[in-house]
C-alpha cells in the first residue's frame, strides 16, 4: 500500500483525492475525495489572463488541501493543471502560487495527457464488469476542453478539444456580462455549430464511431445522471456506473436550455457553480452521443483524478 495525494486542477473546479493505492489489486481505497468550484478558468477565453480573483479562489483551495494532506499523511503528491492554465499568459504566477502553498509544482499537461490519466482512472476497474464491451470511448468534459479516448486495456487514440461547459457558456451564452436566462434559440444553434465542429476534429484523431461502451466523465455527466434519477441530494455512490439513455439526456438538455437560473438552482443535486453552465456540458454530452449514435452513456465518478493517483503510486 502506497499513501498517496492527487489534485486535479480544471478550468470550473479543483479536488483532491487522498487514497491508499494497492497495485497488487488494482484497487484505490478513498480517503479523503473532495472538490471546491473555483472557476480558474474565468475570463480565460476572451483575455488569455488569469483573473486575479480566480487565483486567489484557487489558492484558497489549495491552503485547504495542504492541511487535508498533511492530516492523512501522504507520502507522495502530485498536482495536475489542465485547460485554462494551459491556455494562460500568467500561468506562471499560479505555479509560483501552488508551489508555495503545497510544495510541489503543478503540471501543466497537455491534453494528450490529460486523456490517458482520464482513461486510467475511468476504466482500470470496468473489466470484467457489467457486460460491458471494448473499445470503450471515455469522455471527460471539462469546463475548458473535453477528452477523448479510445481505447482497450490501452489508450489507442486520444485527442483533447476546446470545449466545455465553462468555454461554450462563456462564448455563446453570456450578454453583457451576464449569462442569458435562458439563452435563445440562436445562441444554442451557435454553440451547437462550435461543438459539432470540435467533433469533427476529434474525429480526425479519434475513431469515436468504432467504440462499443460510451464512459462519461466529469460533472456535466455526473449531474445529468443525478437529474436523471431525480436524486434528493448528490449521491456519488448512486451515480457511478449508472447509465443514462441518449433519449433521457436529449429531454434533460433540452430542459436545462429553456429553464431559468432559479429552475436550475432547485434541482437538489445541483451545485450552486454549474447552475450557470451546466446547459452547455449536457449539450456537448448530447452532441457526442448523437455524433456516435450511443445508445447510453455509462457514468464514472474515477476519472482524471484517479488516473494520477495512480500514476503517482
């Protein structure tokens, strides 16, 4: 057993795992699995800058972390950044930030990268399980860019692409500076065209239509699920490995598109920051389930932040 400490760092959120790692099984026991909304990624698409104020939401993130670790005591740490501080001028005064607060540098990985520690994690403990057949296409929608990957045991092909639900909201659905409540029938049929387009160069990479199992991954999926099950409240144990037909995704993404912030916000398994974007995640869900003509998607809770984990064990 190997005690180790994972963060994840996205363009909407940032968490953390604290896990004992045991190769011999393949298994990840949690210790400690959390995630804060700190939005590093606002403003990013239109400036090419970090807002201040998104740093400093992020290193507050990160004082929190550095205590949870230093409490279970891991012996190994790594700490992953992904789209928006891949994209950033001033990235280098969040390396200089993440450096101070947790000792360690982050990464700033390619989306190649990103797509092999999202497959890890997704599939390493889908074999065997529930019938489901190979090649498996785990998606990872992000809120700056989405993965794909396809792949058996191994990744066979991977491509990372710019969008996501904090990206489409942020470039399609928001009017002087403000998102649009709910956003039109011209503004969906824009970001619409934006995510059909990044399939396309997906699809210059990624055979997404040979894949037999559609993985979803991240909280765009994690929230349709929980919709889905009209859950009371979150409930990780429920949604991972739940699965989602294309027809109840379809009715779900068309209800968030025309419902309001305040209907939004009622969902109990809604978490106050996706309200704002969680349209625009379940319409690049739809999209890919459409382009690959999945019959449903099967929802993972392990994902990018179980595939370093292991990487660091």
């Amino acid at each position: 057993m190997t005690r180790v400490a994972a963060v994840d760092c996205g363009t909407n959120s940032i968490r953390l795992l604290v896990a004992d790692a045991d190769p011999a099984t393949g298994e990840l026991t949690d210790l400690d699995r959390r995630m804060t909304i700190v939005r590093l990624g606002q403003g990013v698409d239109r400036t090419g800058r970090l807002a201040p104020e998104a740093l400093e939401r992020t290193f507050a993130a990160c004082r929190e972390y550095a205590e949870v670790i230093k409490e279970h005591g891991a012996e190994r740490l790594r700490f992953v950044a992904t789209s928006a501080s891949r994209d950033a001028e001033n990235r280098d005064d969040f390396v200089r930030g993440v450096l101070d607060i947790l000792g360690v540098e982050p990464e700033v990985i390619s989306g190649d990268q990103e797509a092999e520690f999202s497959f890890t994690g997704a599939t390493r403990e889908l074999a065997g399980r529930d019938h489901l057949d190979r090649p498996y296409l785990v998606v990872d929608i992000g809120g700056g860019s989405t993965e794909f990957v396809v792949g058996d045991d191994h990744v066979r092909a991977a491509r990372s692409v710019d969008v996501g639900c904090v990206r489409m909201t942020e470039r399609h659905l928001v009017r002087e500076g403000a998102v649009t409540d709910p956003p039109t029938a011209e503004q969906v049929a824009a970001m619409r065209a934006d995510i059909e387009a990044a399939l396309d160069l997906a699809e210059e990479t990624v055979p997404l239509r040979e894949a037999r199992t559609l993985v979803g991954l991240a909280g765009s999926v994690t929230t349709v699920s929980a919709i889905a099950q009209e859950l009371p409240a979150y409930d990780s144990a429920a949604i991972h490995h739940s699965r989602v037909s294309r027809d109840r995704v379809r009715e779900i993404t068309d209800w968030l598109l025309r419902s309001t912030h305040a209907e939004r916000a009622a969902v109990p398994s809604m978490h106050p920051g996706r309200v704002d974007v969680i349209g625009a995640g379940a319409l690049v869900l739809l999209s890919i389930m459409e382009r690959t003509g999945a019959e449903e998607v099967v929802v993972s809770e392990h994902d990018i932040l179980d595939g370093i984990a292991w990487s660091v064990a």
